[in-house]
C-alpha cells in the first residue's frame, strides 16, 4: 500500500448561498485549495467530485463545474453521484496503483432551491415506496422511534448530543446551528416529525469541499504535518428498509472493522450523522469510546451539506491531525437512508 | 442455492418462473408500473448569469472575460474553462455575430410546441464573443443557412422583455457578406492553459 | 416568471418532471397484479419467512426468489411517526401516520400510512387493517392506507 494522506482542505457552508451559482462558488474552494500549497492544476494528476443534479434540479450541473478544474488542456477527471468522500475514495485507489502523486477531490450541493427531504424520496426503492413519497425525516424517525423504544436510547440522551453538537459548533466558523440550546430546552420542543424535534434534525446548507490528496514523500513536501489515510473502506447495507434493523448499521460496523478503527485509541472521530439518532447508531457500529471527542466541528448536525457532509468529516479530521490536535481520527460518510451506505477512514500524523 | 455465477443461466427469478396463488394464474400480469414524479425548485442563476439576465431586459447581450486569456464566453457562467479561473469582468457583446455551425430540426418537440419543424439551430458567436451559444436563426430557408452567416437579434417587442435569454426570438441574416472561418476558433490550442 | 425579489436575487420556478414508466419483472409485477386484485403478496424464502413486499433476491443469501404467497391483509406496527401535513406528492389527503407495517403471515415490515386522529392514536405493536382503493391499477397506492384494527 501506498502512503497517501490529506494535505490541504477548503469548505463553505451557509444556510443558503443565493447570489453564487455551485461554480461560481466552488471555484475559489477548487483554486485556494490548490493555492494554499502553492500548487497548480498542472500538477494534479486526477481530479474527482460528487454531487447530484437532483439537489438543486440543475441538470448536468457537475459538467459545469469541472470548467472550474481548469480542463484546458484536458484533465484526467471522474465523478461519483455520491458524497464527495466517495470520489476521495476513487481517488485514492487510484493513486495506490502508483501512476499518480496528487488528486483534486471536491463535493458539492446547493439544496436550498429545493426541499432537500422531500427530493431525497427519489432514492428510495422506485416501486414500493418512493411513489408514496416519504421524506428523509420520516424515514429517519422510524429509525429513532425504534431506537428509543429498544431501550438503545432515549429523548433526554439524544437531547444531550444535540446540545452537546450546538456548543462544538460554536467555534466552527461553517456551521449554521451554533446557538446554544440546554438539554432542557430541547426536551421542551414539540416533535417535527415525532420522535425527531427540531434540534435531532441536520441544519441544511449549500456549500461544498475542496480536498487535495498527496502521497508519500510529496505529501511530506506539501504539508508539515500529512494526515495519512491508514485505513478506508465502504460497504452498504440492503436498499429495502424492511429487511435492515435500523437500530444498528453492519455497514459501518464492517467499514470500521477493515479500516482498522480499533487498532489503537481514537482521539476524536467526525461521523457522518445528519441526526443525532444516526451519532447513536455509528459510535455504536464502530465501538467509539467516552475517550473520544465526537464531532468536534459540530457535525453534520449542525452543517449538512449534502453530497459534501462525509467529505467535509474528512476534511474537518485531517484538519485537525495536521493542526496537531490529535494524532488519530476517523471520519465517515454516509448515503442512503437510514445510514444505507457507509464510509470509514482512519487518518493519523506521524 | 447459491449465487449463479454462469452469467450464460438465467437466473430463476428473471426466467418467469415465478409461482403466483392460484387465484391469480389467469389474470393479465402487470408488466410496467407509472411513477411519475415532478420535483419543484426555485432556481438561482447566480451572479454571473443574473446580470447577463438583467442586461437581456435592455437589449444588452453580456459576457464573462477571461482573466488570464481575455477570451469571451457568452452567456457568462462566472468561470472561465481555459483558465479555471472565477471571471471578474464582464463586457458586452453586439448584438450582431455569425453562424458557427447549425443544424435543421425536422421533427416537432413535445416541450416546445411554438417551434415549427423544420427549423434552424445555430452555434452563433455575438460580435466580442470567443465562444457563443445556440440559438435559432429564422428569416431564412433552412436550405440556406450555411457557415459563416452574419445574423443579427430579433427582439421581442419592448413592452415584453424581461430577465430572460428568451428576449432574442431569433436571429436573421443582415444581408453582409459571410464571413470566412479560415481557422477553426478551437478553445483549447496548446498555449491556451494558463 | 423570473422573479427580482427584494434582496436583489433573481428566482425563477423550476419543475423537473420525470414521467417514468418502469417495467416490473416477474416478482414485481407479481406483487402489484395481487394488489391491483386486492391481495398482498409476499415472497417466501428458503428459510419458510416471507419477505414482504416481494424482492427478486434473497438479501442474506442472493438466492432467486420464486414462489410469490398470499399474506394476511391485517397486521403489526414495529414503527411509526407522524406526518401532520400530508407533502405534496404524497398520496395521501389527511394527516397520516407512516408506519412500517408486518403483515400476518409475513415476516419484514412493508411502509405505508396509517389514518388515525392523532399521533396520540398510534403505538408501536398496534394491529391495523388495510384498506383498499376501489380503482386500483397495480402500484403501491392502491392500497388506501391501514386504519387501526377495531375501526375496519
């Protein structure tokens, strides 16, 4: 295997971006990212997104953006209608056949023209349930009730990860829920789509990631301190609901399981959970402990970004290994519903 | 059982061999089933696109300038492809160009009814412009449309024009003489990068 | 139709509309004849459960599945929340619960909504009935709906 690690990284997350298109303002992610360690796109060797045109209902809207990688003269280039860390991924099997030294990986979405939980009833099963149009929070909440109703949680539990997500995301400039909310208070809110409350749901956002990933010695040159990816794996779960436990994911449990999470201690993990029930569930399937710092960035939670939340986790990680924060993290991504599809990557510093 | 792995056999499930209850051994199987789904969104243009609209609305056609080349792109999409750079000046173009390429529609489109077969779309690159856009071209036998045509905009009435590409109803020929296309305005020579 | 509103965005309604027509297969295209005659079908495994609605393929064991069986038209709520406002595209005209619903003689929960007053009206475990549409063509919405077990 080759050693290929996170060396740069650019987000932004708003509530909603009104006055930009998605390539208007994933340019400047696309070029700082490149910029911030004074490379060009000359010396990428893949460049690779996701996204779906079905957030914002903008037709091919991804062959638009790649006019901001720069394809004159043309680039070596994919894309994934998955979570950009999905694309990451594509990437760095890539590289790990050896032929090339740096990707361009970014993901992206702009859901505030749509109603996000409503387009999401298209990825369900076409015959028997996406004609009924059931949205995201409910599917959600069917999970949650679920949850609650086994005993693996409660509403005072899954009001303290919310509250807990809001205080994280404080200090993150691109998270759009960063009011403080007691446990109490959020007791006190009456259900949005019963069990969930206001505060169990993600806070959307338009905006998107910008990511570059290095290997070996060339990512030594680029980065003081390399987040190496020791460990990336994806797996997902059966499509129809009825057939899941959704009080548990095997899909995350395996991801985790071939990248090695438990191999050593984790410092702090950035999971994919655009609910706090969906927090509950992975911290579960990777056996994370009370000895680790989850979503210190606040989360999904607190920033949803859809097509780019599970590449912002790996990027909010490496940040923080490259910062010197910590020296072990793992971050996931996930698609679906309930949890269908899951990605785990365990990054480390030297 | 396990997995077929012969892709040669077909597996059960696809070769109709699937019982049903006798109840239902006589009736007309359902074959297809209809799921139509219309999703509504409000879409944004964003800043490059929204002032190439605002400028439709006075008759002004507007496009993004490319940093690095000085290339114009029309419409604007606040990106330049030959540089990947966000564009920040945007000039306006004539409302006057020349048929890059074009092609005769003969069969009718469900979505666009006022569109009668046959009829001409054209590549047409604007006065100022390196890159243009389709559009139709009218006032014209399709017979004799051809490369190099110089056509002008057909507005709509001024009472009618809003923030819409939509304002150009056509373009048609000005009667100048064609103009040669001795080198093909390929976008992305070696040397254009950068 | 393109809208400059007051903080100087333009908008402009878009629809995108997918007039899909999908064709079923026979597992498929089984269960929906059942419905479109007012049965429920499910798919039996190699175990004797039955897994409805019906899928093409064993999800734990890849093996086709074959044999498409009646199942009981009544049956247990493992989960459910509560949809105040029916969403636009639903087909559903009142306030519903969605529920995962695990028809008597089947052995997965299928989705579909359930009509009660309230939220106060559903549990976890309750039985429900299904209730036909009078024109049914053969798709998931011929099914009206459940109402709890009592009330049909």
């Amino acid at each position: 295997m080759r050693d290929i690690a996170v060396v740069a990284s650019m987000q932004r997350q708003e509530k909603s971006i009104d006055n930009e298109s998605e390539v208007e303002y994933m340019v400047p992610l696309m070029h700082g990212v490149k910029e911030s360690i004074g490379i060009t796109q000359a010396d990428v060797g893949f460049t690779c997104s996701g996204s779906s045109d079905f957030i914002a209902g903008q037709a091919f809207s991804f062959v638009m953006t790649v006019d901001g990688a720069n394809p004159v003269p043309p680039i070596s280039e994919s894309h994934v209608e998955m979570d950009g860390a999905w694309a990451l991924y594509e990437a760095w099997v890539k590289m790990q056949m050896g032929e090339i030294d740096i990707a361009l990986i970014y993901g992206y979405s702009k859901s505030s023209g749509g109603s996000l939980r409503d387009v999401l009833a298209t990825q369900m099963d076409p015959y028997y349930v996406a004609p009924l149009w059931p949205d995201a929070f409910a599917i959600e909440a069917l999970a949650a009730r679920q949850l609650i109703e086994s005993g693996k949680t409660s509403m005072e539990h899954l009001a303290e990860l919310a509250s807990r997500a809001r205080d994280h995301a404080a200090s993150n400039p691109n998270a759009v829920r960063t009011k403080a909310k007691s446990v109490a208070d959020i007791m006190a809110e009456a259900p949005l789509m019963d069990p969930l409350r206001p505060s169990d749901i993600p806070a959307s956002a338009d905006g998107g990631c910008a990511l570059i990933l290095a290997a070996g010695d060339r990512a030594r040159e680029l980065c003081e301190r390399p987040a190496w990816i020791r460990g990336i794996d994806h797996r997902t779960d059966a499509h129809t609901l009825g057939v899941r436990d959704l009080t548990t994911s095997m899909s995350a449990r395996i991801a985790g399981e071939q990248a090695g999470v438990s191999d050593d201690k984790v410092d702090f993990a950035e999971l994919y959970a655009p609910f706090t029930t969906s927090e509950l569930v992975l911290t579960e399937a990777l056996g994370l402990g009370d000895d680790t710092i989850i979503n210190p960035s606040g989360g999904a939670l607190s920033a949803h970004t859809m097509m780019a939340s599970g590449l912002i986790r790996i990027a909010e990680a490496a940040q923080r290994i490259t910062n010197g924060d910590g020296d072990r993290a793992v971050a996931t991504a996930g698609s679906g519903p309930n949890l269908q599809q899951n990605l785990v990557c365990v990054l480390e510093g030297e | 059982m396990g997995y077929n792995q012969d892709p040669n056999v077909q597996p059960a499930a696809l070769s109709g061999e699937v019982t049903m209850p006798a109840a239902l051994a006589e009736v007309e199987p359902v074959q297809s089933v209809r799921t139509p789904a219309a999703i509504e969104y409000i879409a944004t243009p964003g800043a490059s696109l929204s002032a190439y609209l605002r400028a439709m609305k006075d008759k002004k056609i507007l496009g993004d300038k490319c940093p690095v080349t000085g290339q114009v792109f029309v419409p604007p999409r606040g990106v330049s492809p030959v540089s990947g750079q966000r564009t920040t000046e945007m000039v306006e173009v004539a409302d006057a160009g020349y048929v890059e390429s074009f092609n005769i529609t003969r069969l009718p489109i469900k979505s666009r009814p006022d569109l009668n077969p046959p009829y001409v779309s054209a590549w047409v690159v604007p006065d100022g412009a390196n890159v243009g856009s389709i559009s139709l071209v009218a006032g014209i036998e399709p017979e004799d449309v051809r490369i190099g045509l110089r056509v002008r905009a057909v507005w709509k009435p001024d009472d009618e024009l809003e923030e819409s590409a939509a304002n150009i109803l056509h373009w048609e020929p000005t009667g100048e003489p064609d103009v040669v296309l001795d080198d093909l305005r390929v976008i992305g020579k070696p040397g254009d990068a950068q | 139709m393109v809208e400059s509103t007051s903080d100087g965005v333009l908008r402009a309604p878009l629809t995108l509309e997918y007039p899909f027509t999908r064709t079923t297969g026979p597992v498929v295209g089984g269960f929906l004849t059942g419905l479109r005659e007012g049965m429920v079908l499910g798919a039996k495994r190699a175990d004797g459960t039955v897994l409805c609605p019906p899928l093409e393929y064993d999800p734990i064991s890849s093996d086709p599945l074959t044999e498409l069986v009646e199942v009981g038209q009544s049956g247990t709520v493992t989960t459910w929340t509560w949809n105040g406002e029916p969403r636009a595209q639903q087909p559903f005209d009142q306030p519903f619960a969605w529920a995962m619903i695990t028809l008597d003689g089947a052995d997965t929960p299928m989705l579909h909504g359930v009509f009660v007053d309230g939220p106060e009206a559903m549990s976890t475990g309750m039985r429900v009935s299904l209730q036909w549409k009078e024109e049914r063509e053969g798709h998931i919405a011929d099914i009206a709906g459940f109402v709890p077990e009592e009330a049909s």
